[in-house]
C-alpha cells in the first residue's frame, strides 16, 4: 500500500475519532437511531465471526472450525473466562481434526 494512502487511512481515523468529542454536544441522536446503530454493530460483528468462522479462502473451512467456534459462542454466552473460551475453542477445534472432521 503506497505511503499516501497509509496517511490518508491515519488522517481520516483521528479525523473521525476527533469528531465524536468536538461535535457531542452540538447534534442530537434519537433513541431510535442509538438503538438501530447498535443493532448494525452487533449484526456487522455476526456477519464477521461468521464470514472467518465458515469460510477459509474461497471456499468453506470444513465443520471443525465452525464446531470451536459454537463452543467458544456458548462459553462466552455463560461468562467463562476468557482464556478458557479460547482454549475450548482451539482444543475442540483440534480433537474435531484429529479425528478426521475437516
């Protein structure tokens, strides 16, 4: 990525992150829109876990991945410690592998 664009990329994110502080009080945000742009956060963040969680390339990762990820999912549902999640995940993705589960 050429130096140009790396520094517009930088400018434009301190841009944005400045404007939340500096305009804060000057604009108004109904209820609805906090309420719809927390629903496209958590849907954006969905679409992402299961983008990286079923695909690997172009095609689709195999069922071990997807399985590490559901049991990280109900792990963290349950508020278990982060690094247990993690663990679950790796070693449930692991086993699933080992025993031949794509």
């Amino acid at each position: 990525m050429p130096l140009t664009a790396i520094l517009l990329l930088a400018a434009g994110t301190y841009a944005f992150r400045l404007a939340g502080p500096l305009l804060g009080d000057r604009l108004t945000v109904s209820e609805r829109l906090r309420h719809l742009l927390a629903v496209a956060a958590a849907v954006l963040l969905v679409a992402l876990v299961a983008t990286g969680a079923l695909t690997q390339g172009h095609g689709f990762a195999g069922w071990a991945r997807p399985a590490g990820v559901l049991v990280a999912g109900i792990l963290a549902l349950r508020r278990a410690p982060f690094p247990l999640v993690v663990v679950a995940a790796a070693a449930t993705t692991a086993v699933l592998r080992l025993c031949g589960v794509s």
